[in-house]
C-alpha cells in the first residue's frame, strides 16, 4: 500500500480507580487520517480539519510521535499527513491520543507491520508528552489495543488486554469548556495516605477482574476513585449532579474522563445507557454551558482501516 485511511477511536482514560494505568477505546467516537508514502524522508503534516491546530510536525502530536517511528523505522522515505479532527482538543476523551496513535498504526500498516502494539504505544506515548508534559499510555494504549489495555508498568513498558463485557456501553457527556491535560495534573497532589492508596488499589483490582469475569455487580462496586476525582470534579460545572443522577438512572459507575471535562458513565446495556444520556441533557439543560453527549460501545481493535 501507498496511502491508508485509518478511524483513530476516542478513549477513556483512568476509568475512576485507574490513573495513568488503565484506559478504554471508545466505538463511535473518532478522528480520521489519511497517511502516504513519500520519497522525501521525513514527516509531512499537509491538512488538518475540523479543528485549528499546528501543521508544524514538531508542533502537532501526531507529528512528533511518527517521528519517533520513523527513527526506528528502517525506511528511506518519509509520510505525508491528512488529520480530519472529530474529537475536540481539551475534551478528556484522547483527542492527541488518537492523532499519535492513528499516525504510527497507519505509518506501521504501510511498512508492513514492523512493529508491535507495544512498540506502537512507545511511540505514540512520544505524542501526549507533548501534549501534557508527561508521555502517559492510558489513551494510546487502548486506542492501538483496542478494548480496555491496562499499562502495568511503564519502566519497562507492559500493556496487558482486558476482555469487555458484551453489554458495557459507555455515555459521555462533553462540556465545551477546555480542562488542559497539564493544567489539570497541576492541581493533584503528589502524596496519598495509605489507607486510601489501599482502598485505590482494591477498586483496581476489582474492576479488573469484573471486567474478566463479565461480572457487573463486581465492576459496579469498583468504580470509584478516592484519590483524583475529588480533586478535579471541582473544575467540572454540575459534576456532583451529573453523578448521582447517572447512578439513579442504573448506571454501573460515573467518573471523570482523562483529565477531563468529559463525564464518562459506563452502564449494562445500551438501552441503559441512553437513558443515562437524557438524564445528563437534562442535568445541563439549565447550565448554559454548551455540550455533546456519547453514547458509545466498546471498541475492540482500536485504530482500523477505513
């Protein structure tokens, strides 16, 4: 192949009790890309719709981390860019994840898959450092991954897949206000107490093995976060709201998405979670605060062809 179209998916990182470790890759939600081959070496952004960013290479996200694959690519030529932006910047829901990963899935497909996944995730990590100031792969994992990748380790890097239950349907709901990734991590503390650090790590521990056991009662009891959410919902209009209406009308669990804005609830089945959509309308229906609303399967293969 010469040129590729890819559907790079949204995600959802930290799902509450997960920071930085675990994400999920969104079905509905996506940016596209078109990459081709070029005989001039090096990276080429020529188009970007839908929102106005950088054409810059090492000014954009997607840029900076097909540099990092083509510096361990063995390839003479270079890549030409399209970016067709549907997922906003600032939104929480991996808009530089999608860019970075799309761009080094896309790149990989063209050059006949010389890298793995893992070695994808390093590169795209390369992306959402300079997005954030911090090259996390709770996005670009499970946007290369599919499903839900929960990031074990980072020195070395370890991506482990989690199955998704057949019935979890994710709703979103987007203020269109802009939380900053670097912003946001300004606000958390750096030090925890331990007893909750444990509480943390049982609800990570529990929604994990909920997720392999298909056991929705179990995933239910796991979401919660005792360490980042209380801290950041303060930067989100009618979190608390949002929240306890969502839980009312049978969602699983509600948290923040990313680093947000976006409010994230995960539900059993998608009926389910179309409700939790109307009733997030309605909490922001007197907010005067503009916003999108996603309702959303699981993504099991991440960035594709398209």
């Amino acid at each position: 192949m010469e040129e590729i179209s890819v559907f790079c998916p949204a995600t959802i990182a930290n799902i509450s009790c997960g920071f930085d470790v675990l994400g999920v890759a969104l079905e509905s939600v996506g940016d596209e890309m078109v990459l081709r081959k070029t005989n001039t070496s090096g990276i080429k952004i020529s188009r970007i719709t839908g929102q106005d960013l950088p054409l810059e290479t090492e000014k954009n996200v997607a840029g900076v981390a097909a540099q990092a694959f083509l510096q361990k690519a063995d390839f003479k030529g270079g890549f030409e860019i399209e970016i067709h932006k549907k997922i906003k910047p600032g939104s929480g829901i991996g808009s530089s994840a999608a860019s970075s990963a799309g761009a080094v899935w896309g790149m990989n497909e063209l050059l006949g898959r010389p890298f793995s996944n893992l070695e994808l995730v390093e590169f795209a990590m390369q992306g959402e450092k300079l997005a954030s100031d911090v090259p996390h792969a709770d996005n670009v994992a499970p946007a290369l991954f599919g499903g839900f990748a929960l990031v074990r380790s980072y020195e070395p890097l370890d991506v482990i897949s989690i199955p998704s239950p057949s019935m979890l349907y994710a709703t979103i709901i987007h203020p269109q206000i802009e939380v900053k990734t670097s912003d946001s991590r300004k606000i958390l503390r750096h030090t925890v107490q331990l007893k909750t650090a444990i509480k943390q790590w049982g609800n990570l521990g529990g929604l994990v093995a909920g997720l392999f056991k298909e056991d929705y009662d179990l995933i239910q009891r796991s979401l919660h976060d005792h360490i980042v959410e209380p801290i950041r919902s303060i930067l989100i209009p009618e979190f608390d709201e949002l929240k306890v209406e969502s839980l009312n009308t049978g969602a699983l669990g509600v948290g923040i998405s990313g680093s947000g804005p976006s409010v994230f609830a995960l539900s059993k089945g998608e009926e389910t979670a179309k409700k939790v959509a109307k009733q997030m309308e309605e909490v922001y229906a007197g907010v005067g605060v503009d916003f999108d609303i996603h309702v959303s399967g699981i993504n099991l293969d991440g960035c594709k062809k398209i």
